[in-house]
C-alpha cells in the first residue's frame, strides 16, 4: 500500500544538543505510530526541487503531534535547514509511519536491551517513553555511546530516577571529570554486564552509525546472545 504524504506544520523546536534539535510537528490525519518507527520528510523549494529524508519519530503517539529528532550533519542539505532554519508554523510533508520491525509494543514483558550510538538514541527514546507511559514493569537497560558529555541526548527523560530504566553512558573521546572509564569505543566489557540482565528471548535493539551497529552486533553475538533476538537499525 502506498502511503500519502501529509501536510505537517511545524509547532516546537527544543535544542538537545549544540547541533541536534526535537522538531514537534502536527499532522492532520497521523493515523498513530509505533515506538521505533520512522519518517520520511519531504521539502519542496519554489523552483520545484525536492528533498526526501529520513528521521526517526522520538516520542510515543499522541494525536496529530509527532516528534522529530534531527542531528544537523555539516555541509547536509536537509537537515540544517530543519535543525535551524525552518520557522514555526512552515509546513513540510511527511510520509509514514515507516517500519514494523525495530518496534517496541506495551505488551511485550521481556527485559529490553537498548544500545545507542550518538543520534541513534531518537528512536530508542520513543520505546522509553513509551514504557513509561504504559506504565509497564519490564526493566529496560539504555547503554548510550556518545563523544562527550556536550553530545547527550534527553538529559531530563535518562535522569529522572525511573526504576525500571538502567542507564549507562560511554564517551569515547572526553569523559566527566570522576568517570572510572577512559574515553574509548564500545568493548565486550561494556555489554557483557548488561546482556547477563536477559532472558534468553530478550529483544535488543541497537540504532547507530553502521559501523557502530555492525560491532555492537557483533559483540553481542560473541557474547552469546541469539542473533534472531538482535534487531537494527542504522544511518550513515
């Protein structure tokens, strides 16, 4: 079935970072979406040119309003428009929701593993705030991979003292002063402690940079884990 693209009016737009932004948009006739889900964002100039990309949808349904995470990449020709640029109340069209594999459903009660490098973490901010909205009892483990402390995403929604959320945060080039972990990539030491905290049919989804999901992945499988349980998603 070929879905339609939608008019969509840009409504709020919140920093996370110095270079990454949540856009809320509303969307007349979002037929809802699952957390995991995706986009795609299409911008039209007066010459006719058109732009398609896609973005990860960052927040659980809720009506016509859906949220964004963009990461502006340097010298893109979308994203720091949309980063930036794009005043309240301009439309673009978005066409979704995208993908019906890498989803978390309320009904699932399994221990959650959830691994992000830098903007990967968007849709996985979708699942935990809607396991928190659900209310549900499932322990979800974050382990979040990021250059430097300036680079988190979601301070408020990773600190707020949830206790079914476990988080853990790797820097790889500059770490707070007191961290007991040098600045370094993902190691099997990492994971190894979080994956023990599964079930054998735990789901883990991992969203990144290919590189960074080709070797969380394949950590995880020396690790032991299932790699039918291991769902991915990628950019870059």
């Amino acid at each position: 079935m070929t879905l339609a693209w939608r008019r969509a009016r840009l409504v709020e737009r919140h920093p996370q970072s110095a270079t990454a932004r949540s856009l809320v948009f509303t969307v007349p006739g979002w037929p809802g979406h699952l957390p995991g889900q995706h986009v795609d964002v299409r911008l039209t100039a007066d010459d006719g040119y058109q732009a398609v990309r896609s973005y990860s949808l960052a927040a659980p349904a809720d009506g016509d309003r859906i949220e964004l995470g963009v990461q502006a990449v340097p010298d893109g020709e979308v994203s720091p428009y949309l980063a930036d640029e794009l005043p309240p109340g301009a439309e673009v069209e978005v066409r979704g929701p995208l993908g019906n594999w890498f989803v978390w459903r309320s009904e699932q009660t399994e221990p959650v593993l959830l691994v992000a490098g830098g903007s990967g973490l968007v849709p996985l901010a979708a699942m935990i705030r809607a396991h928190r909205q659900a209310e549900s009892g499932s322990p979800f483990h974050l382990l979040y991979s990021v250059r430097t402390p300036d680079d988190v995403w979601y301070h408020d929604h990773l600190a707020d003292g949830d206790p079914t959320l476990d988080v853990r945060i790797v820097y790889t080039r500059q770490a707070p002063p007191g961290s007991t972990r040098p600045p370094g990539r993902l190691t099997p030491k990492d994971l190894d402690a979080w994956s023990n905290r599964l079930e054998p049919v735990s789901p883990v989804y991992v969203c990144g940079p290919t590189g960074f999901v080709e070797t969380a992945s394949d950590l995880l499988v020396d690790l032991g884990r299932d790699p039918a349980t291991i769902r991915t998603e990628r950019f870059g």
